[in-house]
C-alpha cells in the first residue's frame, strides 16, 4: 500500500464506472494539495465525467467554469446538465480574445489543455492572470505535443514552481529545463492506464504506396522545384513545407495550395508596390497546419514583420498550375489504395490534413454519398449538411440507424474532429495523410476507440508516405521522435518505469487487509524489505514529503529498483502462514534501516533552504519589499511589517504562470500602487516543520527461518 499515490476518500459520483474512480480521486486529492493537476487519461477513457466529478466534489454548490475547444461546448454543456453539475462553459477561442467566464468561482475546468502549451500565445497570456488562486484541472491525454516543456507550461497555470519541492524538485521549470523527468511528477499528473481497459481492441496496420503514386508523386515534387519561393532561405524553407504537404496529401491539395501561393505572391507585389511589405501574418494564414510544427516558424524567428517572397515565380506560375491541374484529372494511386480498403463498408473515418482533398474524396469515392466535415462546413456528398447531423450519423443511436438506412458508412474530416467527439459507430480510422504530431494520431484514433464503441475492435490504417515525401519532409522521423518524449516524464505506455510502476505494484499487491507490522519470509536471499513514510505539519495539513519502499540486502547495500522491489513482494504474497518473528534479526534490519531513514531525513530537511530562480519581476518586486520593510521597521509599524514580510515571502517563492504575469505588472509601478498589490499577493507557498517518520511495515527475508 505504501506504493500508493494517495487518494481522497470523497464519494465518488454514481455516473463513474469502476475504473475511472480512482482517477477521480486521486484528482481530487491532488487538487487539495497542490491547487492543480493534469489528468492524462487515455483518449477516449471518459475524462470528461471523472472532472465533471471532482467538480461536484469540490466545487458543490457553486457554478464551475469550464473552458473546452468550441466544437465541444454543446457536448459539454449537454453531459453536466444531464448530470446535474452546475457550469459555464466558454472556448479557448474566446479565451484568446480575453472572454473568460463569468460568475463562477473556484475550481476551474480546461479541457484538451494542451492548446495553452505556448506561454507566448494570446489565450495564455488571458487565462494565466484570471487563474490565479483558483483550483485548475487540466484534462489531456496528450499534453506532450512538441517539447517536453509543453507539459510544464500547462502545469504551471495551476501549480507553482516549487510544488515539488517538499519531494526534492526544487523548480519544475529547470526540471523540464534539463530535459529531466522525475518520479515526484507522478503526484501532479493523473494517468490511469487502466481506464482503457473498456475500450475496443485496436488493430493497426499499415497501407504502403505503390510504385505508380511514387512516380507521381515525385513528378509533383519537381514541379514545386520550378519555383524559387524566396530569397530567404527560412521562408523558402516554410512556403516549401506547405507545397510538399499539400503534394503529399493529394493532387487536389497541391493544385489548391499553389492557388493560394500565386495569391500570397500578388498581395506581395502590391504590398511592395505601396511600399508595405507582406506581414509575417498574411504567410501564417498561407501555412494553415502547420501551427503544429513549431520548427518552421522558428526558422522566422529572425526574420521580423516583413517577409519577402520571390515575385519571378509570377513568371512560371501560370505553367505550374496548369500541369498541376493536369495532375488531378490523372489516375491517382493513394485513393485506389483507399477505394480498396473500404470495400468492406465498414463505418469508417478518414483524416487528412487539407480540406481540398476532403473535396476531391468526396468527389471521387464510389458507392453512396460520402460525408464530409471540415472546420468551415460539413455535408453528404456536394449537399451542405449541419455538422451536429453529419457528426450524429458516426455517434451511435437513432441519428446511426438512418445513416445505417441511407447507407452512409464513411466520414471524410479534417482534424477540426480529431478531438473529444464522440464517433462510436466507427469500426475503423484511417490515417490518409499523417499529421506533424502522436497527438494528432492519438486524438483521431481517439474518437472511435473509446468507452462506449459498438465495436470490439477498431482497426487503424496509416498511409506511409512515399520513400520521396519522407525524405523531403521526415514527417514518420519526426512522429518516431516526438513519441518518445512522453516516457521521459512517466507518461503513455513506455513511461511506467518512471513512477507509474509503483502504484501498479500497489494494485498488484495491495489487494486485501492491510496490516502494518513484521512479518518475516523464509526465502533466500537475506534481506529486508521495509516501507516507510515521511510526514511533516504545514499550516495544520499533513503532509508527505517521500514515501518509501526499499529492498536492503545482507551487506548493507540497498535499491529501490521496480525489478528488485517486485521479486521480493512477489515471495512475500505467496507466503501463506506467518512464520514466529525473530526479535534479534529485527534489531538487525532496524539497524541497517536507520541508515536509510537518516540519509533521506537529511535530504528532506536540505530541501527547506531551496528556492527556484525567480523570474527577473519578482527580483525586482523583492528589492522594494525589502526596502519598504526597512522602513517600516524603523517607523515600528507592526502591522505593516507583517503585511509586507508576508507579501515578501510569497515573492521569494514559487509562483504559477499567472503570479510570474502579476509580478511583472506591478515590478515597476508606482511606491502607492506596489504597496496596495502586495496587500492582495496570494498566501506564500507552505513550508513543513519536524519530519516524522512512520513505518509502514517490515519484511525479514532469509533461509534460516525455514
């Protein structure tokens, strides 16, 4: 039991099944200690009703802001009105125009939280100020998407920095910093594995090009080699990305991209005419998807504003188009691939990442009209129909039964439904174009493999770029790289060794009574296994500043190592009858368990005098609380001295995201203005008092109790 993350006792909402429990409570107790969480529950393991939970078990009684993409705020609104939990829900994309809820209080909902991954983006600069203070549950399964300090910046909207500090991180931005992860990470984020257990099987494969869409595909290539894009080498290099991808995704989609260069290269013409030159915005909106793939807008970086396109490719332009043009009218390979996958007529969703090879699939694809979703429309064959409609014929129920009728069994969508939908009639998702990010994958992949899927299995198609496309854009080198950044920090399935292997051994081991004691276990090798727990008071809460559990052999030496500490309990739970304890073997193991004991006492109490480094505004708010205090020392104000010791300790602290944002504000206000701030600064982060050690119980191992 002592591998256990802990876990509130509150009483779980009747609506949650069996293993979405414990994710609700160890939600809620994170929650109470440390003001945030991150709840990384697999996709499509019903996230949305364990948070809907911690907000009746928290917030009972008050209004709960929740802010969600906005295709999902009917689908949220909808869920916590049928389950009685009082909300607002408003959207990220209102949140980036600075409209954040109204009348709500305490705990603050954020779903697919990975969106407010850049601290540098408008939404996050908006809600980092108007979270501080507030409880903050942070829902993704995927909140790694480029960098390990993806997680982090989500992280700190809700915790400070030093939240970890009495578990030996003494700043989580310098941990993310090194590119370091750290068991202690497993008290702030929630992953439950065992929550997919009810979700269908999922069957992958891959679907390979055949050596005609090879050709083609290279024939495209060269052509976007006729034009010289810029004579910037990073603009060139971004413009290029876009071209490829498109070629990559269909004949469509270049002949669609190459329409809008030649519209980005007149509007550059005009603007050098007036002596404007194009803004960096116009090329963003020319890149679209891309967003996903930060690397290309870092090679801007140094560009400023003004970005320079080379207006010689007017002169090609019109040849260009009309042989890609010529392209589309052409037999094209990847979607014989497709017509031959979907044959069987299985429900089916396909995702591609342009909405001009929604159309030509659309268009192309035999059988019954096809459906259709982009983030601009959706519709049946060339009709335009509501998206709910469209959407509700992939959902299951009556809405499914007449799709079943109409025959209407694939679903062609761009990623704009590549989150939290509900698409459980799907018996297989196809991956026609790959997108920049695991993310992406894991979301799309998402919206049929889920809780409540009319299906026990779901295959998963992925379409392999050509050997050409790879090459010129590395797209499978960089999913391949980018889905190895999750294990560093504990989370998806390669990350248990992390921290997730203790509580699965306490899942393993911890069934039954449990009983604190000795106990002693008749096999070799000699040793003792030994739990125990640190606790320590602050501020009237209990806290834990480590829990141990640890194998010591015979000479001393010692591993707290998942293979080791596995063996071992695996002995002692096959072990029927208590053997008679030894009371001069247990003064041995005690003694050689104080050695331990005394090692990480003196770390705990070392991590007393740590602080992070403190961003420049606190610094500089520091230097003036400081001399403020200084005089009101020697004016013997009292009561302004406790005022400002406080406002100072808070200062020197950690500090969520939305504290560093107000620091900064007032580092540079007037005398009266600062004055009145640090009246108002939060409480300063908890420090602990005498460390307590508490054994949890004692295993004696050794042959001579046979």
């Amino acid at each position: 039991r002592s591998l256990l993350p802990e876990e509130d006792p509150a009483p779980a909402p009747a609506w949650l099944l069996p293993e979405q429990i414990r994710s609700f409570r160890r939600s809620v107790s994170t929650l109470r200690r440390y003001g945030g969480a991150v709840l990384a529950d697999p996709v499509g393991s019903g996230k949305t009703y364990v948070a809907l939970g911690v907000a009746l078990a928290l917030n009972s009684g008050r209004v709960t802001a929740c802010l969600v993409p906005a295709p999902l705020v009917p689908q949220w609104r909808a869920v916590a009105t049928r389950l009685g939990v009082k909300v607002v829900v408003g959207s990220h994309q209102q949140t980036s125009r600075g409209r954040l809820p109204e009348g709500t209080r305490g705990l603050v909902l954020i779903d697919e939280s990975h969106h407010y991954r850049n601290p540098r983006s408008l939404r996050y600069g908006h809600l980092a100020p108007w979270l501080a203070g507030r409880p903050t549950l942070l829902i993704t399964a995927t909140p790694i998407v480029n960098r390990l300090d993806d997680l982090v910046h989500q992280l700190l909207l809700g915790v400070r920095d030093d939240a970890l500090l009495a578990e030996g991180v003494v700043s989580l931005r310098s941990l993310f910093a090194a590119g370091r992860g750290a068991p202690a990470l497993g008290h702030l984020v929630i992953e439950n594995r065992g929550s997919a257990r009810a979700r269908p099987e999922r069957l992958g494969r891959t679907s390979v090009p055949e050596a005609m869409e090879c050709e083609a595909l290279v024939k495209s290539l060269d052509l976007i080699e006729r034009l010289r894009l810029s004579r910037l080498p990073p603009v060139a290099a971004l413009v290029r990305a876009v071209l490829r991808r498109a070629a990559g995704s269909s004949p469509a989609a270049l002949l669609g991209a190459l329409r809008r260069y030649r519209t980005l290269l007149l509007h550059s013409r005009d603007a050098v005419r007036a002596g404007c030159p194009l803004a960096r915005a116009e090329v963003r909106r020319f890149t679209g998807e891309l967003e996903d793939q930060l690397v290309w807008w870092e090679l801007l970086a140094g560009q400023g504003r003004a970005v320079e396109l080379e207006l010689s490719d007017l002169e090609v332009m019109d040849s260009v188009l009309e042989q890609a043009a010529q392209a589309v009218e052409a037999p094209d390979g990847k979607l014989a691939r497709l017509r031959r996958i979907l044959a069987d007529r299985q429900p089916t969703l396909v995702f591609t990442a342009q909405r001009e090879t929604v159309r030509h699939l659309r268009n192309q694809l035999d059988g019954p009209a096809v459906a259709w979703c982009t983030g601009r429309q959706a519709g049946l064959g060339r009709s335009v129909v509501p998206r709910s409609v469209v959407l509700g014929w992939f959902r299951g129920g009556a809405e499914a039964a007449v799709a079943e009728r109409l025959g209407i069994v694939n679903l062609v969508v761009t990623d704009v439904a590549a989150e939290g939908l509900d698409l459980q009639r799907a018996a297989r998702v196809v991956h026609y174009d790959l997108p920049w990010t695991p993310m992406r994958l894991e979301q799309r992949e998402g919206r049929a493999i889920r809780l409540g899927s009319l299906h026990r299995k779901v295959e998963v198609v992925r379409f392999a770029p050509p050997a050409a496309l790879e090459r010129a854009l590395r797209m499978e080198s960089a999913l391949a790289r980018k889905a190895r950044l999750p294990q560093i920090v504990g989370l998806g399935a390669a990350g248990r060794r992390l921290w997730r292997w203790r509580s699965q051994l306490g899942d393993t081991f911890g069934k039954g009574d449990a009983i604190a004691g000795v106990a002693l276990i008749p096999q070799a090798p000699d040793g003792v296994l030994a739990g125990f727990s640190m606790h320590a008071e602050s501020g009237g809460c209990d806290l834990r500043p480590a829990r141990v559990v640890l194998w010591l052999a015979a000479d001393g030496s010692c591993t707290e190592e998942e293979e080791v500490v596995a063996a071992r309990l695996a002995v002692a739970a096959a072990q029927r009858e208590p053997s008679p304890q030894d009371a001069d073997r247990l003064r041995e193991a005690l003694v050689l368990l104080a050695q331990q004991v005394r090692l990480r006492l003196t770390l705990v109490r070392g991590r007393w005098w740590a602080t992070a480094e403190s961003a420049p505004g606190a610094h500089r708010v520091a230097a003036r609380l400081q001399e403020a205090i200084r005089l009101a020392a020697r004016q013997r104000d009292l009561e302004a001295l406790g005022r400002l010791e406080r406002a100072l300790a808070f200062v020197g602290g950690g500090h969520t995201a939305g504290e560093t944002l107000l620091l900064e504000r007032v580092a540079d206000t007037t005398e009266a203005e600062l004055l009145r701030a640090a009246a108002r600064f939060p409480p300063p982060s908890r420090r602990w008092g005498t460390v307590e050690i508490r054994l949890c119980g004692v295993l004696l191992f050794g042959r001579r109790y046979l």
